[in-house]
C-alpha cells in the first residue's frame, strides 16, 4: 500500500511538471510491479502509456483513501474527512489530501481568528470540502467542531480568498446506562467504569445524607447509573452529565434515586417512595473521611486521661475541604481554645453543627453569613490541641451536643397527591429506559452485563 501511495504522489508531481509520459513510465515501472499482484496476467503488468491519464485518477483516488476517513456529498459538494495524527499538522493533513500548501496556508489563516491551526489536538475532525469544476476538484473550505457547542467554518469567497466564521452548535444530548462494583471505593471504580467524574459527584453527594461510605460500602457492592450527556460526532459524551437516576447496594437493600424537576427550574432527588434524599444535615462533611473516633466516653490520645468525646473524628487529609452539613448562618468562626480554629453553624433554632482544628476556613466564612448547605466552609487541619489532621464534627439540638451518627433529622420533602402519582409514572419510564439502553449495549457487544446486575430488596 504505500508503494502505491508513494508511487502515485510522484507520479501526479511529476506529470504536472510536464515530464514525458513515456519516460515517467519507464522510471517508475519497478514501483508499479511492486504493487500489482502476483497472480496478475503478464499483460496488465505494463500498462500501456495511453492508459497514464487513468492511472492517475486512479492512484489519486487511493491517495484520498488513504488520507480521508470518509467522503460524502452533498448540495453539490464533496465532503471529506480527515484525523489530525499523532506528529502531524493540519497543513501536512491537507497537504497529503492534495491541496497545496499555498491554499492549505490561506484557508487556515482565515481559520486563526477563530481557532489556532497549530493547537489543534490530535483526533480532531476537520472535514475538507471540494465543488467540482470545469476542470476537476476545487477546495472550497473546511470545517471543524472546535467545541461541543461551537462549529468553524471556511469558505472560499473569490480565487485567492477565504473566509472564517463561527456558528453556536446546539449538541445532540443522549443517555447513558452503566453499572458498576465497587473495588476501593465507588468514586474510583466508577471512573473505570467509565461514568463521567461529574456524575460520580452528585452520586455521593446525594447519597451522602444516608450512607456512610467508609463503614457501609463494601467491595464487591454493585451500583448503576442512568445519565444524560451531551455528544459529539461520534457519540462520545462531552460536557457536564446529568444524573437522571441511581441505584446502590448497601448489604441486602438497594438504594434508589431519581432526579426531578421542580418549580423555577430548581431539581431534587427523591427515593423510591417519593421522599426525598436531601435531608437537614449531611451524614459526612468531609470528603474522602473516615471515621477515626466516636461518640462518647473515651481515654483523650494526648490528655491522657479519659472524659466525654461530644463530636465525631474523621481522618482525611490535611487541606480536604470540609462542607456545610446544612444550610444556615455563622455562628462563630475564629480560634477557640483547644478546637483550633473553629466553626459553628445554626441551622434554626434548635439544631447547630461544629467544626473543629480547621487548617484554614473557606472564602466568606466570617460571623453572621449566610451558607448553603454543601458550601465549602474550611479545611481540614490539625490546630489546636490534634495528634494530625482530622475534622471534629459535632451536632447540637438545643445546644446540647448528640451523636452525629445517630440523630434523626426530617426529610425536607415528601410528595403526595398527583406529584406522587407523577414521580411514580417519571420512575416507571426511568427504569424502561435503563434497561433498554442495557439491552442495546449487550447486543451491540454480544455479551451479557447481568453480572453486574444488582439483586436485594428496594428499601422504603
């Protein structure tokens, strides 16, 4: 293949440089024999030189073959692909496609105020387009997602120019299916899977307010995700995903939620039975934490001497950040004996949450603001009286602390009414389409996935 290759680049150069065709014949006969088949008759080994013409066509058209990853037309244009490689530019791609490098610099110089030519990243889709003329082929321009949501155009105005533009792209948006077990954690083993990191986020986050991950979650648990992403031309997801519903093993039950759009385009995730997930404090404020010391009487690791423990210890990094349990007001927020720095927020005015030997606190944390829950509100540290970086989180009703793991707070919302019957019929069409999409990788892959499948009973 590349004897022909090269045997048709210089052929094609050197007939247009007006060589005599029957010496340019003679010249290249040993290449042509290299590329002819050995069971060829001995006739159609020299081709005779009025066939020149015709072998060039031809030849050019394995050239395109071998430069184009396709070609189609239409409007009466011809569209042809190419995939910018590893080492290559844009200029040597089209260059090889058969445009000279004096046209490939004018239509890539139009391009520039939109799009730089050299940065453009290797696997990058650029289609070339050619109109037929008196005379044969004319290159008329390029085309090139730059983004998802961003198509560059080139078109050739007059015999010497081109011009560039841009046009705002909507993408097509899809869903996707995947399930998953867990190895060392369902973050990571998520990423093998392939679910985007976004969506991991807002997996752990949702079900942050009823699982503990480092106790409850254990290897081999099996999770599944249904979400939406927008693609590009080959399908591939591209962009921030939604996560439209999940489901995760936790012993013998299985944990369910599903996204739903509320009023002024807010959205909740709610359970199987319509209630839902967000409840008023966050069961893990820290990310990547594990629980290092509980709730009650212990022996103090550097007091010596044993007295009441009124806060959890989770041991995460140092410079973690730490979240907001719920939404609420700043209480305090300074250096407080042997806490370190020290935050507290209330809540309303019977529960309030601490967070104690922070290395620093987040950007606006200063007494009497206003917090979200889930904000970032410090890091985590080891001021204060600490033997190494950890968070001491405490929950206070009444101003009386009580154990984080074990205090009950109410769901925020319940659906009833014609919203239930809604969100039942919304979950019905959820899981249809889960196992559609299941369905339809199977028999694309021709295999089974159902070992992932995940078996227990839907907790109420």
């Amino acid at each position: 293949m590349l004897s022909g290759i090269s045997f048709a680049f210089v052929y094609a150069l050197n007939l247009e440089q007006g060589q005599d065709k029957g010496a340019l014949y003679h010249l290249l006969n040993p290449v042509i024999q290299d590329i002819v088949t050995a069971e060829a008759p001995a006739d159609d080994l020299l081709p005779a030189p009025t066939s020149l013409s015709a072998m060039v066509a031809e030849n050019r058209a394995a050239l395109r073959r071998a430069v184009f990853v396709s070609e189609e037309q239409r409007d009466g244009m011809i569209r042809r692909t190419l995939v910018v490689g590893p080492g290559e530019t844009l200029t040597s791609r089209l260059m090889a496609g058969g445009i000279t490098r004096t046209e490939a610099a004018k239509a890539l110089e139009a391009m520039r105020a939109y799009v730089n030519p050299r940065k453009i990243a290797v696997g990058q889709k650029v289609a070339v387009l050619f109109k037929r003329g008196d005379t044969g082929e004319v290159f008329s321009g390029l085309e090139l997602r730059a983004d998802p949501t961003k198509l560059v155009t080139v078109a050739r105005l007059s015999e010497d120019g081109f011009k560039g533009q841009t046009k705002d792209v909507i993408p097509e948006k899809h869903r996707f299916a995947m399930r998953a077990t867990v190895q060392d954690g369902i973050y990571e083993s998520g990423l093998r899977a392939g679910i985007p990191a976004g969506v991991l986020n807002t997996l752990i986050k949702s079900y942050s307010y009823q699982v503990d991950f480092q106790r409850e979650i254990k290897p081999g648990d099996r999770f599944e995700t249904l979400y939406e992403q927008a693609t590009d031309e080959d399908g591939h997801g591209v962009g921030d995903a939604t996560l439209i519903y999940a489901a995760l093993q936790v012993g013998p039950k299985i944990l369910p939620i599903y996204r739903v759009a509320m009023p002024a385009g807010s959205f909740e995730y709610y359970d199987a039975t319509g209630k839902s997930v967000r409840k008023g404090l966050l069961r893990t404020p820290v990310e990547g934490a594990h629980l290092t010391s509980g709730f009650g009487m212990r022996l103090h690791p550097i007091l010596g001497f044993s007295r009441m423990h009124k806060g959890v210890d989770f041991g995460a990094p140092s410079g973690a950040p730490i979240y907001a349990a719920g939404a609420g007001i700043v209480e305090e927020a300074g250096y407080h004996s042997g806490y370190g720095r020290y935050i507290r927020l209330r809540h309303n005015g019977h529960l309030s949450t601490a967070y104690a030997h922070l290395r620093q606190f987040g950007r606006g944390i200063t007494r009497g603001a206003r917090i979200n829950q889930g904000d970032v509100i410090g890091y985590v540290g080891a001021s204060g009286i600490a033997t190494g970086p950890h968070l001491h989180y405490e929950v206070l009703v009444d101003n009386q602390q009580v154990n984080p793991l074990t205090v009950n707070v109410a769901t925020n919302i319940v659906l009833e009414g014609k919203q239930l019957m809604a969100f039942q019929d919304w979950r019905s069409k959820v899981h249809s389409a889960f196992e559609q999409l299941v369905a339809e990788a199977e028999a694309r892959r021709g295999v089974k996935v159902a070992h992932n499948q995940i078996n227990g009973e839907v907790a109420r």
